[in-house]
C-alpha cells in the first residue's frame, strides 16, 4: 500500500487561528516535511473555493495555485488534487496550466478529476449547478480533451458541451503519455464507465464493503469496454486522527473540535467530525489503524491519502502514523 498526505489549506477549517500572512509557511513546512519522507508517495489538495461544513469567511486557498507553489518547492514527492471540478476551468486551459505545472514540478504533477457537487460555490462563483447528467457529460468530455491535449500537444474537439479548434498545449507534460489521470467518484453508471475508459488510478468509498461493491462496477464496466481492470490502481481516502491511546485520540478530536466551533454552526462541524471517528476512518491507536486499512488492502485498495484534520497544528499523529501503521502496511 502507497500513501497520500493531504495538506491543509482552509477548506475544512484547518487553518483557523493562523494569519492569512502565516498560511504559506503552514502549508509550505508541511509540504516540505512531506517532501523529505520517503514514508509519502504524495501531497493532495482539495478543489474547493469556499470552506465546508457551511461556508464561512475562513481562508480557501486554491488548489492549482497551490500545484504551482509545490512544484516549484518540492523535489520528489508528487502532487496531485483530490479532486479537481471539471466545471470550475475549461478542460483545454487545465490541460494547459497542469502541463505547465508538470513541467515546473520535473514530471510529478496527477491529475484527480471528477464531475464537482458543492452547489454553494457553484452559484457563488457563477457556473450555476447543472444537472449531474451535465455535469458527468462535461467530465467524460473534458477527459478525452485533456488526454488528447497531453498525448499531442495540439487538440480539436467538437463536443455537445466543449468545442476546441486547434488549440495547441506546448509544452507537453514531462510524463511519458500525460499526466496520470485519477478519475474520483463512486457513481456506477457513469463515472465508474469514464473511469474504466480513461483512469490509471480511481478514488471512491473508503467504507469496506461500499468499496468492494464499487471495485466489481468497475471491473465489470473494464471488460464491457475492454480495458485492463487490473491496471488501474484503486485508492480511498481516510479521515484520520491517531493517538496512542484511545483517551489520546478522543483529547485530539476535542481540540479538532473547539477550534472549528468558534467559527461554524456547532451542529455542522459535530455532523463533520462524525466522519473523523466512522469506522471507515483511519482514526484510532495504531493497532486499530493498522488493522481497517489491512481490511481495505485486502479488498484491492492499494493506495491511501490521508486527512489529518490537526496536521497545521500538530504533526505528532502524523509522525506517529509514520512509525507504526506504514511499515506496517508497506
């Protein structure tokens, strides 16, 4: 099993009481700790403008100007964003910036993409929110642009919903046929098909038996259109808080928990924390960790990205995930 490090950037109020002028040293030292660990295959970001669980004037900061930053401040680790919305940019100009990106980064730069579902920053920011048919639609053509963008360095497209006349994407990724593409999302008609078509990496339910149910969609939509299942690495992500004991890992969720109530609605943030102690997280003692995210290697889930909810704060959980649950996994 490989593992993912999310970074903080605002958008689970996991920069609270940081000054804006401090942020990027937050989010840059983390990054650089990463970096200089080879316990971390990857860094991610998340797609987001405004803060869950409601949206609040706490800072966002944006994930493709964060790639940027880390590529140009990161020398081995890759970086990726889990996930990118495909409606928030047109598909031919993120073909463009992520390929620049790569550049930058020395060839270290995944693309996470999938179809967006935040309505409140979709209206807020003007693409108002269009049908999850639309939205999937938009996917499924902004893929093949992107792929055909990287493979070429020149694409035309003439799509129900994106037209593209010869626009020319030079230069090319580094990375020998394109940017990696991680197809994130669990719906089984539709994004599961894109992803069985397009995706060397997938990223769906953390939950065992959600996830073993998802793997047989897709490998099911892999044989009807004649891909190789076993080629696509299948990953999750897990909300994580670990201590060494369980009354440590209870102190560190209260911390977790007084900060973000002091700015959001308190039944909110509980609703979100809920998600940090499910049993599908990797929350827990060591022992405990080790012993959910065997159950979900098990499964074919070969890769696990990581959200520290204390990690701007403290990296003692981190640390200590490093010492006892990766090799333990590894």
């Amino acid at each position: 099993m490989r593992f993912g490090l999310f970074i903080p950037q605002g958008w689970r109020l996991d920069l609270i009481g940081i000054r804006p002028e401090e942020q990027w040293k937050a989010m840059h030292d983390l990054a650089a700790y990463a970096d200089g660990s080879d316990a971390w295959d990857s860094l991610w970001v998340y797609d987001h403008f405004h803060t869950v669980p409601v949206p609040t004037s706490e800072a966002t900061h944006e994930a493709w100007t964060l790639m940027a930053a880390y590529a140009a401040t990161t020398s081995r680790i890759k970086l990726g964003q889990m996930c990118t919305a495909m409606s928030y940019r047109n598909p031919v100009y993120l073909a463009k910036v992520a390929a620049t990106a790569d550049v930058i980064s020395g060839g270290r730069i995944q693309m996470g993409i999938g179809a967006g579902w935040y309505e409140h920053e979709w209206r807020a920011y003007g693409y108002g929110f269009p049908s999850a048919g639309v939205r999937l639609a938009r996917l499924d053509e902004g893929v093949r642009i992107m792929l055909d963008a990287w493979r070429a360095g020149k694409v035309s497209f003439d799509g129900k919903h994106y037209q593209v006349a010869g626009a020319i994407v030079e230069p090319k990724p580094l990375q020998e046929g394109g940017i990696p593409m991680w197809i994130a999302g669990g719906g089984e008609k539709v994004t599961l098909r894109i992803a069985a078509r397009y995706a060397q990496y997938t990223n769906f339910t953390s939950e065992p038996g959600g996830f073993a149910h998802k793997s047989q969609v897709l490998a099911d939509h892999c044989r009807e259109v004649g891909t190789d299942y076993n080629a696509i690495v299948r990953s999750a992500n897990f909300n994580a808080v670990i201590g060494e004991s369980e009354a440590d890992v209870k102190d560190r969720v209260g911390r977790v928990r007084a900060r973000q109530i002091a700015k959001a609605d308190e039944s909110a943030v509980e609703a979100m924390l809920s998600t940090v102690s499910a049993p599908e997280s990797a929350s827990g003692t060591p022992e405990q960790v080790v012993e959910k995210l065997e159950k979900m290697r098990q499964l074919g889930c070969e890769y696990a990205i990581l959200y520290f909810p204390e990690a701007a704060y403290d990296r003692s959980g981190i640390e200590l995930f490093e010492r006892q649950v990766i090799p333990a996994l590894s």
